[in-house]
C-alpha cells in the first residue's frame, strides 16, 4: 500500500448535491449530516441538495456542510489508503485533524459550525450573510492572479497605506495565486493596481475579510471551545495553514488553530514541505478538484524528472473510492 499525502479543501469547493451519493447509499454518512444539522441549527441536506448558490455559499451553513462530505469520504476511504500526512485549506484543516484523529468528528462539527457563525457575524458593520438579515460589509476578499508574490506583497502594503485601511497577503495558494484580505476600499484599491501591473484580480463573494485581523474577535470567540476540546497525538503528521509545518503533538496543533482565523494560509509552504519530506502522491478528499490542481504550481522550481514522478489524485464520490488504486 503506497503512502500519500491527504489533503481537505476548504471554502470554495462546495457544490450542489455534494456528499448526497454516499450518504444515501451509507447509514453512518447520513447520521453524520443529521448531526452536523443538529448542532449547526441549519437545514444543511436542503441547502446543498435541494438549494441555490447563494444559500450554499453562506459561510454558517457551508462550514458544517463541508466538513461532513471531507470527512464521510474520508471514512469510506480510509481502509485503501495508508497516510503518510495531511493538510487542509483553510476550513479544510479541520477536515485534515478530524482524519488524523487529532479531534473526534463531533467536535469538529461544533468548532466549524460556531466558526461558521461567527465569521458571518464577524464584519463590525453586518453580516454579510444568506441566512440572516444583510448589510453592508466593510471586510472584503480579492484573488491576485498573474504576479509573482514579492510583487502582490508589496502591491498590498501600498493599497493599504493609500487606503488608510487594513489590507494583508491572506492566502498563498500558488506563486501565481494569491488573495488579498481586509477593508473593502484597500481591497477595490488592490485590485485597481494588480490590474494595472498587468495582473487579474477577482473579488470573492464572501462575507468579511477572513484570515485577517479584522477576524480577530470572532477568533477571541472561538478561542474557548478550541481550548476545551481534546487534542490527541495525530496518527500521521499534520501540515499547518499558520506556518507550513508538520505538526505531530496535539498541544501544537491546538496552538496554530487558535491563530488560524487571524493569520494567512502558507499553502505553498504547506506543499513544498511535504515534498521536501518525501511526499510524492497527493490525494484531495472534497467536492471537486480545487487543491490537487494547485500541488503541481506549488512544485513549479522542480525540472521536468521531478515533476514526472508527482502523483495527485481525487477522491469525491462513491466511485471515486472504489476506482481507488492502493
């Protein structure tokens, strides 16, 4: 049995009747979504197999969502596969510690699901959010496309000076993709200037400016249930957003969630550490492929024997777990 590397994507992946295959044709996958309904509050199975793209996009209801359909399919798929580590993006990393047994998958329902809330609450002006009323926002999101990443950085610090307003580098997902965070008029102003540097900006629907310190009190909320649950020794390492690093206690694990919310995503630091630790297959465990297309961008500096011998796989269905090849 080949060893891999699992990854969990996060926010963006979700999509209309995900997890609804596996949970009707498995009995412990549907008491999995009636408990993550049962904790969050919310109509999840209606929402993502019966509603539309605004509802599924609602932070509240799509972090609980997610979670459940990351980790049924990682339950069907954990006897062909044997993990070396894992990492998850963003949200997704809960996802990755549920796998690693780091945390019990009814703790992590209840972490994501008040996460979830308070990141639609977060904005100081509104919510921003599909399920509670809607007002203006002031936290707001941009993908930087097309730049080298010296060159976003940069291009961020001047926007949010001119700005006068908070605005960070808060995902690195790629040295070609890269997503700005914070006040919607540095965010407009980024976005102005990458496009006149020749880049592509993309501003993201979302409700607040996360992985920013503009998520600092929603981070302060959460803080309690992060430190209450119990972190167990993880039965492969994890890679962590907040650094890149393999984590291997669970006192560590515990100490980069709760900076998590507040800090960016290293994804380009999560992958080449892996690889840099002998990874060489990567299989994504979500919806659709979003995280296995950034591996190979993120492993850009190697030559083309190197590049050969990548192996990234997805795993997002039933079928997808039985075609599975150890």
């Amino acid at each position: 049995m080949t060893s891999c590397a699992l990854l969990f994507p996060g926010q963006g992946s979700q999509e209309a009747g995900m997890g609804r295959e596996l949970a009707e044709a498995r009995p412990e996958a549907m008491t999995l979504w009636k408990r993550a309904e049962a904790i969050s509050g919310l109509p999840l199975r209606e929402i993502y197999w019966e509603g539309d793209a605004a509802a599924m996009s609602d932070t509240r209801a799509l972090q609980p969502a997610l979670t459940v359909v990351n980790i049924n399919l990682w339950r069907e798929l954990a006897g062909k596969v044997r993990p070396c580590a894992a990492a998850g993006h963003s949200l997704g990393e809960f996802s990755a510690l549920a796998a690693a047994e780091v945390l019990d998958p009814e703790t992590v329902l209840q972490i994501v699901s008040l996460r979830g809330r308070l990141m639609a609450e977060a904005d100081p002006d509104g919510t921003g959010s599909t399920l509670c009323p809607m007002v203006d926002s002031t936290g707001s999101m941009a993908a930087i496309l097309k730049m080298k990443q010296e060159d976003v950085e940069a291009l961020a610090r001047e926007a949010a000076v001119e700005a006068d307003a908070l605005l960070i580098v808060a995902n690195y997902n790629t040295p070609a993709q890269f997503v700005v965070s914070g006040h919607r008029d540095a965010v407009a102003l980024a976005c102005q200037k990458a496009k006149e540097h020749r880049g592509r900006a993309i501003e993201l629907k979302v409700s607040g400016a996360f992985h920013s310190p503009m998520m600092e009190k929603a981070s302060r909320e959460l803080e309690p249930l992060l430190r209450k649950a119990v972190w167990r020794k993880p039965q492969f390492p994890v890679y962590c957003n907040l650094h890149g690093r393999a984590v291997t206690d669970g006192e560590s694990a515990k100490e980069s969630l709760l900076k998590q919310m507040t800090s960016s995503v290293l994804w380009i630091e999560t992958v080449r550490n892996q690889y840099a630790d002998g990874v060489r297959r990567w299989v994504e465990v979500g919806p659709k492929a979003v995280l296995g297309k950034m591996v190979p961008a993120c492993l850009n500096h190697l030559d083309e024997a190197a590049r050969q011998e990548l192996r990234v796989e997805l795993v997002n269905s039933l079928e997808s777990v039985e075609n599975f090849s150890a």
